[in-house]
C-alpha cells in the first residue's frame, strides 16, 4: 500500500457565499425571517460540509502496488490492473488519471501523450469499505520497460464546490516489458563454421575423441585404430568407435549503443538485428555471450551475458536488449573492449554491433592477431547483414 499526496482546492466563491449567508441570518433578526435565518444557517451549513468533505476524503484510500512484470512481443495486447481499498468517506464520480511510458500503447482513443508519456483518464468511484479494481487495455507497441510512472485522482464535492486531488509519483513494481522486434539478417550462413572446437553439432569434420557416441559395424575405410574390441567380442563382428561431432562456433555480440555523451540514431535497427541473431544462434545451437556498453553495478562495469544457449538464455538476452533506454548511462566503448580482452572469457568469433571508430582499433587488432575472426553487423535500410572485418598489419586498422 501506499500513501497519497493531497491538496484540496475550493470554488472562488465560497468565502463571498459565506459572508454572504452570515450577513442573511443577521439580516433575519432586524426583519424577524425565519426563512431567511433558515437559509443562511442551510448555506453556512453546505459551505462547512463541503470543506470538511474536501478535507477527509481520500484519507482512508490505498493503491496496492503489487509486483507484475508481465512479458510481451510487439502487438501483443495486454492491460494495466490497478488495485485500490476505501476504508473512509466514499468517493462518486472522481477521476483517475494513469501515466506510464510509451513502450505499450492505450486502447483509449482520448488518451493524450506527451514526449514519452501516456495519459489516460477514466471514471472512479468506490464505497466505503469496498475494494475495487481498475483495468486499462493496451497494446504493446514498441521495444522497451513501462511503468506507470503517477497515479492522480480527482474527486469533486456532492456539490460542484471545489474537488480533492490525490496524486502520487513512484517507482512502480508493477511494468510491462516488450520484447525487441527483429531485422532480417540475410548472410547468417556465415556464422556456421567448420573450425575443430568442443561445440556439439549434428554435422562436422572434427570428433571428440573424448566423448564417445556408440559404434557400428567397422568398414575397409575405417583406421584400424578405432576399432572397439570389446564391441566386436561381444558381437563376433569387427566395430568401430563412434564419437561426437564437434566444431568451434561460440560467438560474442558486442552492442555499442552510442559514444560517451550521445546513442546512436539507428540503435533500434541495431538492436532489431542483434535480436534475429539470438533467435538464429539458439535454433542453431550455437552458444553466444553478449556485451552491451550500458553501465551497470557490479563486478563487470558494463552489462555482460555469459556463454549460453537455449530458451531461458534467448529469454535473457531479449529482456537485456528491453532493457537498454535512449536516457542508459553509456560505457565507453574502448573500455569494454580493454575489459573483455583482458578479463572475460574470449570467443573465437566476435561480432560487432553499432558504430565503431577506426582509428581506435589496436585493441580488436590485437585481438585478431591471437584468431579471433572479427564481424560487423551492417545496418540496410529493411535489413541487414554480417560481413568479416580485415586488419592492416601495418596500421592496425579494420576494413
């Protein structure tokens, strides 16, 4: 639950209406009125009924700000449940207005937006002792994390003389994530190698002569090494040891959201592409780790995803791209490089995503000279496609 800040605001008129009603009930002893004493007492009545209304109102309302983060890919519809408990004065025909970013989108036609905020406003009114829920339908519209960033309500006297606004700005638990959408990478062919390593595949030239697979029956082509004796004891039949298929294939994405001081103006592009090479990776089951030049708290000062393939993997990945905001606190680029070279566990293929300033390549140049293969991520207008980065051994630069 939560607490409200509150302010009550009084028609401009009632100070005159007062004085007025006070002046009527005097004026009824010099004209010996009853109905004008009775009038005027109505009236001061209505006016001190009316402020103390105003007054405790809203005292006894809470929100329950309850932990939701629900999943979503882009239009996909979704909705916003606001939870809400009266243990005072009941309120009729307020307003309630909800703001929250503009990541997913409102069914409400009368919504109004405001750089990155939407607004909408719908009827409110809640009994005494009563709880009561609020739903607002959306349509998830775009990569990114909404909140519902302020909550106000506008509750009006019985009679029309002044309203009570309760309003509250908070860190909302409850948020809507949006998964980013993808940017067909033509060329990721190229990210399906044929070099020996320790990935497991369907398919490859190179075995590991550590993890045995099975045997079967031993052809004239067969090294007569692999012959698995006790296989062809027990089966009276010459056998030959199988082992599994292996190759080396685990990649680094490397994201580069922007310089020291702006994001770059194609990062959804950008993120769109890296988010079809996730899907491609884990259908081809091909381990991937992922570096984004987001700062962040911890032991690695940049946002880093270990190795990993699979769906809770993908899951990951996918919520990290979500996550990255045009507002993010940029890591410099060189200096997540320097880290992941000297710190990190390296991969034989490194992709680079986002833009990439030539005359600072020492540190991929070093990188290459120990093999690592370098790519780019190249950005077309409704696509994109991965081309393999060459050093010039006399500069050191990437072309």
């Amino acid at each position: 639950m939560m607490e409200w800040s509150k302010y009550s605001i009084e028609n401009k008129y009632l100070p005159i209406t007062g004085a007025f009603a006070l002046f009527l009930c005097i004026a009824s002893f010099f004209f010996q009125s009853w109905l004008a004493f009775f009038a005027g007492v109505f009236i001061i009545l209505l006016i001190y009924f009316n402020h103390l209304y105003l007054k405790k109102v809203g005292e006894g309302l809470f929100f329950n700000n309850k932990k939701v983060r629900a999943k979503y890919f882009p239009d996909e519809k979704g909705e916003w449940v606001l939870e809400f408990q009266n243990v005072s004065i009941p309120i009729m025909k307020a307003k309630l207005s909800v703001s929250f970013h503009d990541s997913v989108a409102p069914h409400d036609p009368h919504a109004r937006k405001q750089s990155s905020i939407y607004e909408v406003t719908v009827p409110f009114s809640i009994s005494y002792r009563q709880k009561t829920s609020v739903t607002i339908p959306f349509t998830a519209e775009k990569r990114g994390v909404s909140r519902i960033r302020k909550i106000e309500l506008m509750i009006p006297h019985f009679f029309g003389f002044g309203e009570t606004i309760l309003e509250k700005e908070f860190h909302s638990i409850q948020e809507a994530l949006v998964y980013p959408k993808t940017l067909a990478v033509h060329n990721k062919h190229v990210v399906l190698t044929s070099k020996h390593g320790e990935s497991p595949v369907s398919y490859s030239l190179f075995e590991d002569t550590l993890s045995p697979a099975g045997t079967r029956e031993y052809n004239y082509s067969d090294s007569f090494n692999r012959i698995h004796w006790k296989a062809t004891a027990r089966k009276q039949t010459l056998q030959t040891k199988l082992f599994d298929k292996v190759t080396e294939k685990c990649w680094n994405i490397v994201i580069n959201i922007g310089n020291d001081r702006f994001v770059t103006d194609n990062l959804e592009e950008i993120l769109s592409g890296c988010a079809d090479l996730a899907y491609f990776f884990v259908k081809q089951n091909i381990p991937f780790s992922v570096c984004i030049n987001m700062r962040y708290v911890g032991i690695t000062p940049f946002y880093y995803i270990m190795p990993g393939t699979g769906r809770e993997h993908l899951q990951k990945v996918l919520e990290a791209i979500a996550h990255i905001d045009v507002q993010s606190s940029v890591y410099p680029f060189e200096k997540m490089l320097a880290y992941y070279d000297s710190h990190l566990e390296q991969q034989p293929f490194f992709l680079l995503a986002g833009q990439y300033i030539p005359d600072r390549g020492n540190i991929l140049n070093r990188m290459a000279e120990k093999g690592t293969s370098i790519y780019e991520l190249i950005i077309h207008e409704q696509s994109a496609s991965i081309v393999k980065k060459s050093f010039s051994q006399k500069r050191g630069m990437f072309s």
